[in-house]
C-alpha cells in the first residue's frame, strides 16, 4: 500500500491548475492564454495586454515617434 506524500499532493494541485489554465483565453495575436482580469477585443479577437503594450509608441511635443 502506498502512502500519499508532499510530491502527490502537488501533483494534484498542478493537475488541477492546468485545467483551470485550458479554460482561460488564448490571445489571438501572440497564443498565449490570457491570465490577467482584462483583455481586448479588436476585430471581434481577444488580445492581450502585453500585445497591446508592445503596440505603444511614443510621440514628442512635435508628434514625431521616439523610442
């Protein structure tokens, strides 16, 4: 007879985080599931904030783009 340990215990957390992760979101432009309370939708897709974030520019006083 086997005895359940810390290791199995984890086990069975991991196992049901995964199905808690299958169900969220994935993000239409990188594929990755949306983890965060907010999204996006642009042309009726998910997106996430990082994409959104990576999309963010800059402008000068005269509207020119700077990194």
């Amino acid at each position: 007879m086997r005895i359940p340990d810390n290791y199995d215990a984890w086990c069975e957390y991991d196992r049901r985080q995964q199905i808690k992760l299958d169900k969220l979101p994935t993000c239409a432009w990188c594929g990755s599931k949306i983890q965060t309370e907010e999204a996006y939708v642009i042309n009726d897709k998910l997106v996430c904030r990082d994409c959104i974030d990576n999309c963010k520019v800059y402008l000068d006083e005269d509207g020119e783009v700077y990194a």
